[in-house]
C-alpha cells in the first residue's frame, strides 16, 4: 500500500496511543476503576465524556475529547491493540496528513453518530476513529487495485459490526459513525483526485470540512 505520500515511521499512531494512556492513567489518578467502576469519580471522564446534554450546553470540546478517554482497562488495552495494527498498516501508506485526517474526521463522525442515535448516553473511546480508520483502509486498497476481501479485513469489520450490534454497552452510532466518515474521508483523499483531477490540497480541504460538517450535525443533534 506504500506511495510516493508514505510517511515512514507510524509516529501519530504511536503518538496517539501515548495520548490515550495517558489520560486513562490521568482517569485513574482521579479515582476511576481499571475495571469500569467510579468512572464518575474521575474529573477527566466527567468533563470529557461524550454527552447530548453537555455538547447543547456548549461543551463542544467533548466532541474529541471523548475519543481519548477509555471506560476500563480492557476497554484501552483492544482499542489500543486495534490501532496499532490499523496504524502501522496505514499510516506510512498514506502519510502523516491524510492518516491524521481520517482518523480526526472519523473520530467526529463517531460522536456525530453516538449523539444521533443515543444522545443521552455517556459514550466514550477511540472506536469512532479505529473503525474509521477500517474503512479508510478498504478504499485504500480499492483505490491501490487490492481485493479487501482477500486480505481479510472484510472478514475484520464484518465480525466487529456483530459485536457493536450484539453487545449491549457499546456504542452502535458511535462505530457506524466512524466507519462511515472514516469511508467518506478517503474517497475525497484518494477516489476525488482521480476521479475529477482534484489537487491534492483541495482534497484535504474538502476533507477536513466533512470532519466540520460532523461538528455541525453533532452540534444540531445534541440540541
């Protein structure tokens, strides 16, 4: 999947989880379990936990901050496993500005997802941003003449779209919504240049306005 636009070592991926346990340790120094328990005790999950009635009260900065944020140690150690896969597979494929884009639009997406279908729910994780990343990955390969299929990440998403509607905590608005934006997010990046000779910064444009766009919606659906 390499190109010209590779980026050599996956750094933002690796900066990413760092981020992320980081604040779950910041999460447990504020009293929070590593099992799920007294989340509500840590000043770091209330404050930054995905909620409808806190997003239409102005605290936008939830619409991101949620997706750093971790419900237990398990919750951390799959998301974080999941990245670092997805990551070191995209990133120097892509380069470090198309990676941090898809990720940073799928990850408004998920909350833009989580807010439409349960708008009062506390949702938290990188998810939004993992399956965005899935997604990108398929249009990747399509777009570099791969059979997602044969490399078995149909296979992948297939198998962690039953979990997300079999299992009853997770957040389905949340995965969709980043699937979906981690999609859109790589057919304007890599499709909409070939298809309609878009420059390449334009597209990058275009791209970070569909993460603007899921502010907006995300914003309207809270309220």
């Amino acid at each position: 999947m390499r190109s010209a636009a590779a980026g050599g070592e996956p750094v933002l991926t690796y900066a990413l989880i760092g981020i992320c346990v980081v604040v779950f340790i910041g999460e447990l120094a504020g009293g929070a379990s590593a099992t799920g328990g007294g989340l509500g005790s840590s000043r770091l999950f209330a404050d930054g936990a995905l909620s409808g009635p806190d997003v239409a009260n102005g605290d936008y900065w939830r619409l991101l901050t949620a997706g750093f944020l971790h419900a237990s140690f398990f919750h951390l150690l799959f998301n974080m496993f999941t990245l670092w896969i997805l990551g070191t597979m995209l990133e120097p494929a892509i380069g470090h500005l198309r990676f941090a884009l898809i990720f940073f639009v799928s990850l408004l997406a998920g909350s833009f997802g989580a807010l439409l279908i349960d708008p009062g729910a506390l949702t938290v994780g990188a998810s939004g941003g993992i399956f965005g990343l899935m997604g990108a990955a398929v249009i990747v390969m399509r777009n570099r003449g791969i059979n997602p299929m044969e490399s078995g990440l149909g296979l992948w998403i297939g198998l962690n779209l039953v979990l997300t509607f079999t299992v009853s905590s997770i957040s389905v608005g949340g995965h969709v919504g980043g699937l979906i934006g981690g999609a859109l997010a790589a057919l304007v990046l890599f499709d909409l240049p070939d298809s309609a000779h878009v420059p390449p910064v334009a597209a990058n444009l275009i791209c970070a306005g569909l993460g603007a766009a899921a502010v907006v919606g995300s914003i309207a659906a809270a309220g």
